[in-house]
C-alpha cells in the first residue's frame, strides 16, 4: 500500500477512534472534565479584585469587567453578538442622584440618616401634619392639601425595613391623592439592614427619563425606636434642604455570546445561560476601613457559571444553540435584562429556557437553592444535576416564600413575557447572620469563598444546563403558574415544537 494513503488511512482512524471516545462519554463526564479549581479562581479572583472597585454600574472598572469576559468568551471560541459583530450590547442609562446631603430636621431634632425617593430644590421651615402610618383611615378629617406628611414607616403589621417596602406604593398615592405636597416616612430599622437600602437607594438608574413626579418629596428616615416613640403631634415644625436629585446619562453594557446546537432543527431553539456582573461599587467603611464591595458571591459566582458553562459547551456542544448573556444594572433594578428583552439580538420566541444564576450567599454547603425549581418541567433535570454531584436541589420558595426572591433577578424579565427562567444559586436555608456577614458588605471577598464547594455546585449547573439542551421535549412551566399565560402567546408563533407539560 502506498505509504501516503497508508497514512492517511491511520489518520482517519485515529480521528475515528478520537470521535468514538469524545461521543461515548456521559454528560456526567463532559460536565465534570471542564471545570478547573484554579479556573474558577482565577476567574473569581478577577472580577473581585479591589482594583475594578465593587463593579458598580456605568463605571469604567465594570467596563473592564466586560473586556474580561468577552474575551474569556472569545477565547473558548463563543461566537459574538449576531446584532453587533462584537461581544457586546450597549445599554443607555439615566442616573438618578444627589450630589449633596439632604438637611432635615423635626422640631429642632436632626435626622440625618434620609434616603430619598423623589425630592426636587427646596429649602424651607414649615409646618408638618403627623399622621400616623400615612393609611386610608389616617387621612379622615384632615386637610393635607400642600403640606408634608410625616409618619411611620410601614405599617402596624410590617415594621421591619424589608416588609415595610412592600406599602410604598400605596401610601404615596394616598399621599397624591389628598394633595400633599411631601411624604416622609421614619423609621427604627436594624442597624445592619438600614445601610445596605440606604446604599441601594441613594441613587436609582433608569432606562427612561420618565416624567416629573406629582408628590415632589419622598423620604425615608431611620432613626432611633426613642425618637419614633416622641412622634405624636399633629403638628410638627419641619426644616428642610436639598438642591434635589440631579440626573445624568451614563454608558453601560450586556455581553453575549452564542453556540450553535448540533441538531438539524433543536439549533433553531435556544437555552439562555445568565447572570449579572455589575455589583453596587463602593459605600460605607466598614469597622476594618474596607468601602470596596467586592462582590464576589453577588455575583461572581454566577458570572463565572456561565463562563464555566460557555467553556464546556464550547468543547461539547448540545443539541440546542446557547445563548450567553451578562447583565449589567442588576443591582440598579434588573436593567441589563429588562433592556435586551426589549432590544433582543435574537427572536425571543426562539428562547426555550433561561437559566439565570444568581445569589446573595451561602449557608449550606450541601445545597444548590433554585428559586423556581419547581415551576417548569425541567425540575427533574435540576433534580438530578445537583444530586449527582453530591448536593441537594431545593427551592427557594421552601426557604423564604415571603421575600418573592423569583421575582428579584434577572430571570424575571424573562418570566414576564413567557420563557421558563428559574435562578440557580448556591445553597441557604435561612436568612442568618451567615448570609447577612457577606450580602452587599465588603466582607464579600474572593478568599471567603469555598471553592471545593463552587467546583460541585458549577458541575451540577453545567449537567442541569445540558440535560435541558439536549432533550427532545423543550421544558415549560408548570400548569397554572402565573405565567404561563404570557408563554401560551410567545410561543404560538411556533405551534409545532413539541412542549412537555
């Protein structure tokens, strides 16, 4: 045999051979075989580092952060935005702040702890009507017409900060309604909560300019339960002084990447992998001087599982198409997420499945906490992805079902126009002080972390992910949840894909 043909023939072979063992091996192996220790900590160690200063959204330090990761997806050969050409989606953002403290006090008493929602210039000494909570029957028999409100935060139900957010909405319109011209609300919170809101709330980002508002001045107060207790008269002498929320445009930006399916007709269906890498910058010292919030569990763990899940679909691809997203302005409300749904690269009605990471901590290490595990029929796959890798599957809802964690991630800009999209996080089972040491406080380092853990709880996602992508059936929600409705209408668009449900 001709000595060149001969080899040929053995080259053949071997990419034959080669073939047969890289088709043979389990999902379980190509899940396990991709995930590095020191990948992820590299990967961790970055987006953590003080040098990109807590990642805060529209900074050039996050900007950094996206170089990393289109770059990161370049190099395991993830192919760019369809859209752009490049790996990136510019999103255009309205900031919302104050460039000065705000000077309130009441009755000659300083109040300087003031988040405010709305406040336009004002400098003015006056009288204040103290009513109470600010409810309906709070409001019979007085005139409020062009006068600020003073009340307690929440209501005789909801006196912590969180379940006191809950009657914003209504107090402020009863506040329009009876013509007041200003609502405060003070309260006593837990020192260790008030901050992180304050925080969160000291300047909003928006993806409209949106309209002058019709109540002018909306404050929260924290102050001592002492002070709260003097509240009581029904007239009270305020002053107060703001130049009020300035408002400026910044530049900010998702990053995608995609990977086309090996499958003649399931490529044309995608499953998005997501999380958001932007975190809430730098704020208060805390008692070791530390104002970077590094944010490594909030959310470089997320960022870096798709990543991880990019690399391993990279080299093994499923049947379905993969569309990377990471999301900027997360923090700042889920922008990021909100903007591509309204700007998609790719019809919308192509997405089968979102699966979003992300997480404020961890607690137990024997658990990946899924909120809305089980809410699509893909529960089993999640089930079974996390157990064969040594943890347990548990949703969020068996944990914290008053705190509506499904709806407070990206994976609900999703959910609201009908794609199933479950947020896979690591493992809690309570609301402790293990959560509370670490969720948006500098502590949130990349030396904290349990890497040992993060390797198991990646190779469970990466399973999950592609137990999703390679079978027939495309997953859906499960019948009756709240919005399937929403999904019933995207997809009639294609009535012949196979649904399980």
């Amino acid at each position: 045999m001709n000595r060149i043909i001969f080899k040929n023939h053995c080259l053949t072979l071997v990419t034959l051979i080669v073939t047969s063992i890289i088709t043979a091996q389990t999902d379980t192996e190509k899940a396990s075989e991709t995930v590095s220790k020191s990948e992820i900590e590299g990967h961790i160690y970055f987006l953590a580092d003080d040098a990109l200063k807590g990642r805060a959204t529209g900074s050039p330090e996050l900007k950094i952060a996206a170089s990393y990761l289109a770059n990161t997806f370049r190099s395991y050969g993830v192919k760019p935005n369809p859209a752009s050409g490049d790996y990136y989606q510019k999103v255009e953002m309205f900031r919302f702040y104050l460039n000065e403290k705000i000077n309130l006090s009441l009755n000659g008493v300083s109040f300087p702890e003031v988040v405010a929602f709305d406040i336009d210039a004002i400098n003015s000494e006056e009288d204040a009507i103290y009513l109470n909570y600010g409810l309906k029957n709070d409001y019979e028999g007085k005139d409020v017409k062009d006068k600020i409100i003073i009340v307690k935060a929440g209501t005789p139900d909801a006196l912590e900060l969180r379940p006191a957010l809950g009657s914003r909405a209504q107090k402020r319109e009863l506040a329009i309604k009876n013509g007041a011209k200003g609502l405060i609300e003070i309260g006593a919170f837990e020192d260790a909560i008030w901050p992180r809101f304050k925080h969160a709330f000291e300047e909003r980002v928006s993806l409209t300019e949106g309209e002058k508002e019709p109540l002018p001045l909306y404050a929260w107060v924290q102050t001592s339960q002492e002070e709260l207790d003097k509240l009581g008269a029904e007239t009270l002498k305020i002053k107060i002084k703001s130049n009020g929320i300035q408002k400026a445009i910044i530049q900010s930006q998702n990053v995608v990447g995609v990977l086309e399916g090996t499958d003649s007709k399931l490529k044309n269906e995608y499953v998005i992998y997501s999380a958001h890498y932007d975190h809430i910058g730098i704020g208060k010292p805390d008692a070791k001087g530390d104002s970077i919030y590094n944010g490594a569990r909030d959310n470089a763990i997320g960022t870096t599982a798709v990543l991880t899940m990019a690399e391993n679909l990279a080299k093994y691809p499923t049947k379905r198409s993969a569309l990377f997203i990471l999301f900027t302005g997360e923090e700042m409300g889920l922008l990021g997420s909100q903007y591509y749904v309204q700007h998609p690269v790719l019809p919308l009605e192509q997405m089968i499945y979102c699966f979003n990471t992300d997480g404020g901590g961890y607690n137990n290490t024997s658990l990946a906490t899924i909120a809305g595990l089980n809410r699509t029929t893909a529960k089993d796959k999640m089930i079974e992805g996390a157990k064969t890798f040594g943890l347990k599957a548990l949703d969020i809802d068996e944990v914290a079902p008053e705190e509506g964690l499904f709806d407070r991630s990206d994976n609900v800009s999703f959910a609201k126009i009908g794609i199933p999209a479950p947020t896979y996080s690591t493992g809690f089972d309570a609301f402790d002080d293990e959560i509370n040491k670490y969720y948006h406080q500098a502590a949130d380092e990349a030396d904290s972390l349990d890497y040992d853990y993060l390797v198991k709880f990646y190779q469970g996602y990466i399973l999950s992910g592609r137990s999703i992508a390679n079978d027939p059936e495309r997953p859906y929600w499960i019948k009756g949840d709240k919005y399937e409705a929403a999904a019933n209408v995207l997809y009639s668009k294609v009535p012949e894909v196979p649904i399980k449900n």
